[in-house]
C-alpha cells in the first residue's frame, strides 16, 4: 500500500534508475577529459571541455542537478526548476570567454537530462616567430 511518507524513497529510486540509463555516447566521448566547475551569474556548471574537437558537455553543479530531477519526479513534472537553455548559453560564452578563446557557439542539444552538448568554433591564433 502507498503511503505518502515514500514520496521521497520513490525520488531516489527514481533518481537511481535514470543513472543507469545514461547514454553510452557521453561516456564514450568524454570518459577521459577532465572536469572543470564554473560558475557564472550565481550558479555553478560542470563543463567537460574538448578543444580538439570544439564541442563541451555542461550540466548544472550535482547538488542542484539531483534536486531537480527530485523536484520534477515528486512533482510528476508539474514543477520543472531546470536551468533555462538562455542560461546555458549564456555560462557557455562566460566559459569559452574565461579559457582565454573567442568563439562561437555553433549548435546546442540536449544529450541527457539536465545535460546538454555544445559545439563551437574559435578564432585561431598565429604566432609569427622572427
């Protein structure tokens, strides 16, 4: 029988089960690049970066990811507290911008919930050696 006390054991074994159907493709291509945290405009991201092939994966912090997906799976999604894909953008730019590189965005998707992937291309820069 149901009672509403397993609301939140119902969230964590909601939570558990979206972990294992992680797609391959985001293990497969960012396995081993390193984990950078940014934060930007009050928020913390985590970005996996890939210069070399000019495309980056950013979700929010974990703390705020898993409260998320908590929120919408007690909810049944009638609260959605996702971060907007403008804010993504907008980290993105601040992030490119703080490397040091300018670029621009070329594509976004969204990969899996709440992790999106973002292609770019950047100004390449010469150095002239005498």
């Amino acid at each position: 029988m149901f009672k509403p006390t397993m609301l939140p054991l119902l969230a964590v074994a909601a939570v558990a089960l979206q972990a294992c159907t992680y797609p391959q493709y985001v293990s497969d291509e960012y396995r081993y690049v390193p984990l950078t945290t940014f934060a930007h405009d009050n928020r913390s991201y985590r970005i996996f970066d890939k210069p070399s092939a000019g495309k980056l994966v950013i979700t929010s912090s974990l703390t705020m990811a898993v409260s998320d997906t908590v929120i919408r799976n007690v909810t049944f999604d009638e609260y959605n507290n996702a971060t907007a894909r403008e804010k993504l953008d907008a980290a993105v730019a601040a992030y490119l911008a703080s490397q040091g590189r300018k670029c621009e965005i070329t594509n976004a998707s969204q990969i899996y919930d709440p992790q999106w992937e973002f292609t770019y291309s950047c100004e390449i820069k010469y150095t002239a050696y005498p």
